[in-house]
C-alpha cells in the first residue's frame, strides 16, 4: 500500500477524526450527498415512468404512426375509406423498424339508455388488432374475439361504465345517423369486458368493437377501412421510421405521427426533461458544496500534519490526493446510503403504490416508477467526478500552506 493511501486510511479510521470538530460538518456533507441521490433518483425515475406511461397510453390507442388519406378531417372519425390491398399491409417489410400494423375505421354513435345517453367513437377493428397495450387496462371481465363473422361484444371504459351504470354482461343500443332525412342504423352491442387506462381524455371517448358493423353502416366494402394503425419497435427513432414510412406508401397517402396529433400532450411531458435536468444540476451543485466546506474544515483541522509532512518532503499533490482520496471516501459513503434510500422508495412505489395522483391532471392514478440500471450508474458516476472536480478547487490550498507556519498554527 503507498504512503498516501495509508495515510488517508489513518485519518479516516482515526478516532480523533470521528470526534474531531469536522466530525458533524463531515456527517453534513455524507447526508447532502445522500439527499441529492434520492431527490435525484426519484426524479428521473418518476419522470421517466410518467413519460413512458402516458406514451403507452396514448400509443394504445392510435398506435405509433397513422396511414390515412390526405384530408382536413380533424375529428376522430373516419370519413374516407381506404383500401387493405397495400404493398405494407398486412406486414410492412418495406421498414425494419414496423413491430406491428393495423386496420381499424372509427365511427361516432350515440350510447342510448333509459335514462341518460353518451356521445363516443365507436374504434372498429377485426382479427389483425394487437389487444397487447389493452390487455394492460384491463380490469374487469375479458377481451373480445374477432373473426370474420359479426360480433356485437364491445369492451368500455370504467369511466362510461359507471357514468351510464354499466358493468359487464350488460347490453345497450349504439345509435348511428348522419343523415336527419334518414332512419338512424341502431347496433345492440354486449358489454364483456371493462378497461381503465386512467388517460380520462381517451377513456370517455373510444369504445372498441367488431370492424364490419362500421364497414356495413359505411356502406364500404371488405376490403376498406379508415387508417392504418403502426406500431414500431423503437419510439426513441420514431422519426427517422416516420419519414421511411412515408416514402415507403403510395403519395396519395399520409403518415402522421402520434407526437403530431397529440403534439400538446407531448410538449408537455417533454418539460419533464428538463425540470430533472435541473433537479439534478440543482442536487450535484449543493452537495458539492457541502463537500466542499467539509473539506476545506478538514484541511483547516489538519494543517499542522499537512506542515510535517511538507517539512518531511512531500510534495503538495501527495498531500493534496490523502485528502482527496478521504473526500473520495465520503462522497462513496454518501452515495451508497443515498441509492440504498432512493431505490427502496422508488421499489416500495412500484410495489405498493404508495403515492396517488389526479388523472384528470397527471394521466395516471398513481406517481409511476421506471427504475433502469443504466441510468443509476451514469448518474452515480456523473455524481462522483463532478464532486470530485469540484474537490480540487478546495485542496489547491494546500499548496498555499507553509510548513513553518503551519507546525506552530494552533
């Protein structure tokens, strides 16, 4: 073991530093260092999960990118057919990056009961569509199976479920009628199975049923549906896939990506970047500070072993990296203490949902948790250079220290 390290591992285990006047000022910086990991840790990791759940939802119903024809519909239903006979459809081999496409025609109706009644779209899609996102929102009951026989089975949302009084096993009528000179087109559909995305905005307006009942009170053919629905595998690279999509489908048709439709939504959650980048910068700044002070606490309370060992030939940087390699040490302790805090909160979270929210506000019913490892580590790492950085400002006086002066300081 070499002279500094040694030296460092005397300071650290002595007794009279553990008693010493630095002694709470070195406990003060341990706990910032602490502090900031678990402010930071919960911030990225609950941003992140906000982010990717609210993703999630919204993908879940719209799907990644949307094919449809070029018009100035800004509603949600589909006005102009669109035939499957696609050279991307049913797989799109044109775009490695497509996961998964789909056809779906969305038509408004009017849900009619005894006493109340609802306006919603009506999203129909047949044997192609992916219940993988839905089967996630799942709550009460099961997901239909659709072939290409008629089915009149329909999945809702908990949210017109209780504002209509419905639960599953139940039955309703689905009004459709454009034309005020014509008879309206009624549809009996069956309640058998209930989802709760917690995305209020979506949930009060989509219920999902069988294709045909659309394409018939369309008067379309088989064969025509509304838009394409694609799903891709990577949503960071969505707009190089975006871009490949669309020169990849004839010129007549558009692709439009779900951050496009939902652009505020997007934006928003897009200020949670940088709020974290801030909490983190805010975090790092303080508890390097706090080290910083705790440092300069022990140079002051070291000053006489720093001039015997200058008059015993040390060089300055010698003596400068014991107290950097003890500040090394402590900024180690902090963060061991500071992930061991942080990541049981954020697992107790993901485990028992501890901390609710509004979805009327924030989307989701409670504050979601996304925890990857390579995130902890780069922001250990980027913890401990930064503090160790800002350490060599501090231990640059050693230098200014005279050996003389310093042996006599009391």
């Amino acid at each position: 073991m070499n002279f500094e390290l040694f030296i460092a591992k005397r300071i650290i285990g002595s007794k009279s530093y553990k008693s010493s006047v630095s002694a709470p000022i070195i406990k003060i910086g341990i706990a910032a260092i602490a502090i900031g990991i678990v402010v930071m840790l919960i911030a990225i990791s609950t941003g992140l999960g906000l982010q990717k759940k609210i993703r999630e939802k919204v993908v879940a119903f719209n799907g990644h990118i949307i094919i449809s024809n070029y018009d100035n519909n800004a509603s949600n239903e589909s006005l102009r057919p669109l035939s499957i006979n696609q050279e991307f459809y049913p797989e799109f081999r044109a775009v490695t990056d497509v996961n998964h496409i789909q056809a779906v025609v969305h038509k408004f109706t009017v849900i009619r009961t005894e006493t109340d009644f609802e306006g919603v779209v009506v999203k129909g899609v047949g044997q192609d569509y992916n219940w993988n996102y839905l089967k996630d929102f799942l709550i009460e009951g099961e997901l239909p199976e659709y072939t290409s026989d008629y089915n009149n089975d329909v999945v809702i949302s908990q949210y017109l479920a209780n504002r209509l009084e419905f639960k599953v096993g139940d039955s309703f009528q689905a009004v459709f009628g454009e034309d005020i000179n014509a008879m309206p087109r009624i549809i009996k559909y069956n309640i058998v199975g209930v989802f709760n995305s917690g995305f209020q905005d979506l949930d009060q307006t989509f219920i999902i049923g069988h294709i045909k009942h659309l394409q018939r009170i369309n008067k379309w053919e088989g064969d025509q549906v509304g838009h394409f629905e694609v799903f891709v595998k990577d949503f960071d690279k969505l707009e190089q896939t975006a871009i490949q999509i669309l020169q990849n489908i004839p010129s007549l048709l558009n692709a439009t990506k779900v951050s496009t439709k939902y652009a505020t939504i997007f934006e928003w959650i897009k200020i949670f970047d940088k709020n974290t980048y801030g909490i983190i910068g805010i975090m790092i700044l303080v508890a390097g500070i706090n080290m910083i002070t705790a440092l300069l606490v022990l140079i002051l309370e070291r000053t006489q072993m720093i001039g015997i060992l200058k008059a015993l030939g040390s060089h300055s940087w010698s003596i400068q990296k014991i107290f950097l390699f003890n500040a090394s040490y402590l900024v180690g302790v902090g963060l061991f203490w500071g992930n061991l805090i942080g990541l049981s909160l954020l697992f107790a979270q993901q485990k028992f949902k501890l901390f609710p929210l509004d979805p009327s506000v924030y989307y989701v019913s409670e504050a979601p948790v996304y925890i990857n490892i390579d995130y902890i580590i780069w922001l250990n790492l980027g913890t401990f250079v930064v503090c160790l950085l800002m350490l060599l400002i501090p231990s640059a006086i050693i230098t200014k220290i005279s050996a003389i002066k310093s042996i006599r300081f009391q």
